[in-house]
C-alpha cells in the first residue's frame, strides 16, 4: 500500500468523531493465590478502540476495534480468566524480559564473568527464564485519562533474579491517544553492569481472536534487506543473510500464508514456519521507525508497528495445538495469530557482531514501540 493510501485508512478510522480525549478505568482482574489483587486498567478512545492491561506480567490482555463497517472484535489473543494466566501460561500479550528471547545455554558473558540463567526451552533460555517478567505481579503505579491515556506499571528485580545481576527497576507504560496510536514503552535501570532487552508478546489476529480465519491471510510487509537464520535450537549462527529470493523476503505486501510452510527452506523447516529476527537497523536509535505493516483483507483491520529498536521478531503461531483456548472459547490452531517483537538480536550478548545488549549504572535502557491502527475499505471493481 503506498504512503497515501496508508494514511487515508488512518484518517478513516479517525473519522469525524470530536476528540473528547481518550479515558482510562480501573478495575481488577482476580487474585494471585497468595491473595494479592490484580489491577487491570482500560483504556478507550472516541474511535472504539480500547486496551486492556493487567498487572500480572504488565500484560495486554485484550485490544478490541472496529473493521472496516464499525463492528468491534477483540484482535488480540488472551485469556478473560486470571487462572489460564498462572496455569496455562503462553507470553499472550506479556511484556517479557529480562532478556527477550534466546540466551543460548541461558549463559552470557559480561565484563569477563560467565552468568547462568534457567533452561527452559529446549537447550536455551527464552523470554527471561523459569520466573520471567511475564510471570510475575507488576505494581501500578500511575493512571492518566485523556488527551491520551495512560497506565504505567513497575516492576523491581533484584540482583541475581533468574541469574542476572543487578537490581533493575523496569517500567511499563501503555498509552492510547485519539489518533488510535497504542503506543508500549519500557524504561529500565540498573545498579551493576546486566543485559536487556525487554519487548511485548502480543499475539494478533485481526480478524477478531478466535476467528476461523486465523491469521494466515494478513498481509504483512517488513523494510529489511536481511534477517537473521538460525541453527535447529533457534538460536542465530551469526550471519546477516540478505532476503532477496527467499520466503523471508517481505519487502513488497505478502500474505504470509502463502510461504508459511514452504519446506525448501531449511530455516521454515527448524522454525515450523517463521520464528526469526529482520534486520531493520544495527542499532538502537532515539527516534522509531517503521518495523511492519499488518493488514487484514477480510475485515480491513491493520496496523503499522513503529519502534526505535534494530531488531524484529516475528513468529506464525506455529506451536499452537488446539490444546488451549482463549477469550472467544474458540480452540487455538497453527497459524491462527502473527507476533511482531522490536528488540535486540536473539543471543545477542553471545555474538559480536550484534547490538550491545548491555546495560550500566547511569544509563537507561529504552524500547518503544507504537502500533498506529487503521481500517480500509473494500477496494472498489
């Protein structure tokens, strides 16, 4: 889609709706079992967009839009019961960390000393360990109502949580504006040299979750000349490999479907579809810039993801197995959502020709993305 037309399906979704500033709204979303309360926070503008957020893993538990003829459907894969969070637990919408993604051997070297943290994917370590971000209770800390809403969520993990060192204090916030701009943003800092890398889980199917159309059929464009393959473990061997003649190319409009499962290629075969990282840039930057395009030709639902981050992690859905549901009741299948994560390159403390995931006493560490959401019409015959 060009430029133009992409900014003529925002401008729809904005409609002529007078900006009364968007609204946020407290509730709580069950218990842990020690008794503790979980907060959820919504916030909702004047165009029907709306976002949930709930303090156990900072999660965004729900996003609901409207398509292209104003029905409203919830696009983001989750649970509506605190329970399938604790037992069931699948990153759905979690902010994850302290590494994203893979530590290989969960081991990393910094300034000389080895760390050890949790295996718990196969032979690596992946999204932060056993007792990752995702999984523990944040603390809200500030609710804001319009012109943009806002929640911010902390959390402080001390030194040698899941085998990192240093106490990191990290916060959350969410913000949505009348532009229909959601945008995520993670602050961290810390008190002794560590590593981060820290992004958010979302899993999409805008379609509405738990639709039959999974998301096999969105059309995703990614502004990367290379990506990164990796060894059957996932975890990248280093090189920068170009896209161009390869199913990872995803430089012009693709429905992503239609090379999903193209086993000609070693890297879907180790992957069972994509799960790899796109070379959007070699280093963190103070300004976002695009990462991907997502539209779904069906409803007209999309959105463009924008981030300062070098890094682009994007996964099919493929260990799903019909052995868990969500929100709609509806069984999730292979394929029947995308992730998009900006973060550091996979591994990235252990190869050396990737980012610097390092973080010092004084520095702060920073990830923000924006998801600018968009309906299209149908095109005309």
């Amino acid at each position: 889609m060009t430029k133009l037309a992409w900014g003529a399906a925002a401008a729809a979704l904005v409609a002529a709706t007078p900006a009364i500033g968007a609204e946020a709204s407290q509730s709580t979303f069950g218990k842990m079992p020690d008794g503790r309360g979980v907060p959820a926070v919504t916030l909702t503008n004047a165009n029907g967009i709306s976002a949930k957020v709930i303090a156990l893993g900072a999660t965004l538990q729900s996003v609901v839009m409207p398509d292209r003829d104003g029905k409203k459907a919830d696009v983001a894969l989750g649970y509506d019961d605190l329970s399938d969070y604790i037992e069931v637990p699948q990153y759905f919408g979690s902010t994850v960390g302290r590494f994203a993604n893979r530590l290989a051997g969960g081991r990393f070297k910094l300034d000389g000393k080895t760390w050890q943290t949790p295996i718990n994917n196969g032979a690596n370590a992946l999204h932060g360990g056993t007792l990752g971000f995702d999984k523990v209770l944040w603390e809200v800390t500030s609710v804001k109502s319009g012109p943009t809403a806002s929640v911010t969520l902390r959390y402080v993990s001390p030194d040698g949580d899941q085998g990192y060192p240093g106490t990191m204090t990290v916060d959350a916030i969410y913000s949505l504006d009348e532009k229909n701009d959601l945008r995520i943003e993670y602050i961290a800092t810390t008190d002794r040299p560590t590593i981060a890398n820290i992004t958010n889980h979302a899993y999409w199917n805008l379609s509405g979750e738990g639709s039959a159309n999974g998301a096999m059929g969105h059309v995703v464009t990614i502004p990367a000349d290379h990506y990164l393959p990796t060894d059957s473990g996932a975890i990248p061997t280093g090189e920068y490999r170009p896209v161009a003649g390869t199913v990872f190319d995803f430089r012009k409009p693709t429905v992503i479907g239609e090379r999903v499962r193209d086993a000609s290629d070693e890297q879907i075969v180790f992957g069972r579809g994509y799960d790899h990282n796109w070379v959007i840039g070699r280093k963190v930057t103070a300004d976002q810039h695009l990462m991907a395009r997502v539209e779904d030709p069906a409803s007209g639902r999309g959105f463009e993801l924008w981030s300062n981050q070098p890094g682009l992690q994007m996964y099919s859905g493929n260990f799903f197995d019909a052995t868990s549901h969500g929100k709609s009741k509806k069984i999730y299948r292979m394929g029947d959502a995308l992730v998009m994560e900006p973060q550091i390159f996979p591994d990235a403390p252990n190869q050396k020709n990737f980012p610097n995931a390092r973080l010092a006493p004084g520095e702060t560490y920073r990830n923000v993305m924006t998801y600018r959401f968009t309906t299209r019409a149908k095109a005309k015959r």
